[in-house]
C-alpha cells in the first residue's frame, strides 16, 4: 500500500485543477464545450501533464485526450481511468476535471517512484460528457465503447452547428470515428473518481466511498387537462382546477417516492396554462423523473404513480397524460472494483461505505465493453453544476491515495 505520508502534498492538483479552470468561455464559473477553442486549449494542457507524468499521448478520433503509461508484461490488458473535460454553462472546476487530473497524479507517483505495473494504464480525458453543446451526451465514452451512433453526427449546437461540421473545423475527420472504438479484450477495466455531486458524504463525515453503481432513469412528460374559468364566479367544488390536480400528484409522487429507499423522484418543470391571477388553471404540462440502481424498483414505483395519478385524475374529473420521454437502465459497477475499492478504504480508516450514483458519468458507457468501478470524493455542500462547487485538498489527497491503492490491487 502506498499510504497518504508518501503520496505528500497536493499542490500539483490544486495548480492543475486551477491552471484548467481558466480556461473557460464566461468569466464566472468554468464554460468549456466540446470541439470548441476552449476544449482544444484543455486538450493541450492535460497532454503535456500527461507527458510530465511519463505518458505517450494520442488524441483518437473522437478527440478524446489519452495518456499511455506502458506496464512490463507485453500484451497485457489495459487499465483505463477517466473522466470528461466538458463542463456545463458556469460549471465548477471539480466535476469531471477532477477525476482526470488525479488520475494523472496517480500515474505520475508511479513514473515518479519508478514504479512499472503488469498492465499499462491509459488515462482519458472525455471530450463530452456533459452534453451541453449539442444535447447529446456521453460523446466521447460511447465512441471509445461502440456505442457512438453514425446520426450522432448530425446533432447540432445553438448556432446550427453540426457534430461534424465542429469537428471538421479543429481538423478532425468525422467519418472516422468508428477508429475510436476499443477492442473490449485489450480492457482489464475502467476506474473513474469523480465528485459526489450530493450530501451524502458530508453527512457521514466521510471523504471517499465506492460507487455501487449508476442508477436507472425514467424521465416522462406530463399533461393534466381540466377546464378554465373565471376565478371569482366558479365556486371552488364546482371547479375542474388542473393545478390543484397537479399538486396532488406531485405530492403522491413524494409520498411514493418515500416508500423505498433508492428511489428517488422529481417534478422538475410546470407550465401552467392560461397563467393568469384571475383564471382557473385548465392545463398543466410537466415532467418527472424518476431515478433507482434497483430497475425492478423504478418499474413498480412508476406504475403506481401512473395509477395514482390516474384516480386523481378521475376523482376530480380532470384528464391526466404520461407520455414517456427518456428510459435508461441502472448500470451496476463490478461487484469486484467495488469490494477492492471498500478494501482500499478500509485500509484509509474509512467506512466501506458504496453510494449509489443519481447522475450519469462516463462510466456508464464504458460499462458497455468492461468491468467499472467509480470512486466518488467529498464535495461542499453537495454542490456541483455551480461556480461554487469545491472538493477540500484533503479530501483529493484521499481520493488520490484511494484510487492509487485501487490501480495497486486491481493491476497485481
Ligand atoms: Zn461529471
């Protein structure tokens, strides 16, 4: 085990994770898109950390950065660790940029101390993860898995910009991205450390914990009709109010959602029609999304929902409509990452603690041709997509000894 006195300060990480945040479209926050100036300037940086750290560097043809540090054994399978270098709109300067920096920092420690694995280690930066340009996400993960689709391509950003005119305007040849997908048996595996995103580290005063996996989605649409009316003159029992039909099934979908433990569901949006003072709401259109590691859970949770909501419906004679709008299976990482991992933070003093994660990550798609394992970090407040999000330096430090440890056991 190589133990946190040995790994010694961080500032290298601190000065990386800054150097990269300034690169960033806006003043307030870190806005960094895909294919853009800004993306190729990160690119350039995390390559030449990439080299410090005693990597040979190729961009593949979805323009995924990726640092090779060679192991002993020829032929032996590769371990990959990664995260995206996108970001949201006046994102933070942890959430993605994070996970590639300290893998970096892993492998430089290796270089450093001359340390040589069995297995090469390929560090990745992801192009797009984020999907903020052309609302399509995972673009980097899904081309190194196969899974990139050829009309991917033809996603188009606010301008009308294409996938592929973007790509052909940094040099790259968008036809070829196929060249990026990789052979799953030259993979031993892929790790990603990545920050929380929630609060539930800070509430068990806990720096790191495995991941169990990333949970399944539904996200639907909904429309709830009733009838307008003047809001003076109908008389509240008389009335067919579709917002107070709408309010009671947001609060059923909270009391469903708390009946089980890795549920988790949100009305997110409302519009409400006509949208005056003195008019009786007559339509209301809304989302909801509803996310668990546990598919079958997700299933039954959402029908009874749509039943409910139907009963509610009916009893006070409004019309209610789901229309399903996204559906994703639970990816589940490897039950073997996931014991190493609570093994490595056993040895840290740590609870073997495995969260499950609410929101997608790279990972995801790169389950589709190996075995995955995450380690999520401690972030303030459970803050992320947000200027302020923050990771305290201690906390990396563990994150990088917990992932060091990790690569250490997965690769003997
Ligand atoms: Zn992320």
């Amino acid at each position: 085990m190589i133990g946190l006195s040995q790994i010694g300060k961080i500032d290298r990480i601190v000065r990386r994770l800054n150097d990269l945040s300034q690169i960033s479209l806006t003043e307030r926050g870190v806005t960094r898109l895909s294919f853009t100036r800004e993306s190729e300037n990160a690119n350039q940086l995390v390559s030449r950390w990439m080299e410090e750290a005693g990597m040979t560097v190729r961009r593949d043809a979805l323009n995924n950065v990726i640092g090779r540090y060679e192991g002993t054994q020829e032929d032996a399978s590769v371990l990959l660790i990664g995260s995206h270098l996108d970001s949201v709109i006046e994102a933070g300067k942890y959430d993605g940029i994070l996970g590639v920096i300290v893998g970096i920092e892993a492998v430089q420690i290796l270089h450093e101390n001359g340390v040589q694995l069995k297995h090469p280690i390929e560090v990745i930066g992801f192009c797009d993860e984020e999907g903020t340009r052309f609302h399509t996400t995972l673009l980097g993960s899904r081309a190194i898995a196969g899974t990139f689709r050829e009309e991917d391509l033809e996603s188009v950003d606010k301008d009308g910009i294409t996938l592929a005119r973007a790509m052909r305007e940094i040099g790259m040849a968008p036809s070829q991205y196929r060249l990026a997908a990789r052979d799953p048996r030259s993979i031993l595996g892929y790790l990603e450390l990545h920050i929380e995103q929630g609060p539930v580290l800070e509430k068990k005063n806990q720096a790191c914990s495995a991941v169990s996996g990333i949970a399944g989605q539904s996200r639907l649409e909904f429309r709830v009709e009733g009838l307008a009316g003047h809001a003076g003159t109908v008389p509240v029992t008389m009335r067919q109010d579709a917002l107070a039909g709408t309010a009671e099934i947001i609060q059923t979908v909270e009391r469903i959602a708390l009946q089980y433990e890795s549920l988790v569901a949100t009305v997110g949006k409302l519009n409400v029609y006509p949208g005056a003072s003195n008019v009786i709401p007559g339509l209301v259109e809304g989302t909801l999304d509803l996310r668990s590691i546990n598919d079958p859970t997700r299933k039954e949770a959402l029908s009874r929902i749509l039943e409910e909501c139907q009963q509610i419906a009916n009893r006070r004679k409004l019309t209610c409509e789901f229309r399903p709008v996204l559906e994703s299976p639970a990816v589940p990482c490897s039950s073997h990452f996931i014991s190493i991992i609570e093994s490595v933070l056993e040895d840290h003093y740590m609870e073997p603690l495995r969260l499950v994660s609410g929101a997608g990550h790279d990972a995801m798609a790169v389950a589709a041709i190996t075995d995955i394992g995450m380690i999520f970090v401690r972030c303030k407040d459970g803050l992320s997509h947000h200027p302020d999000e923050f990771a305290s330096p201690d906390d990396i430090k563990s994150g990088l000894s917990v992932l060091l440890n990790t690569i250490l056991k997965i690769t003997a």
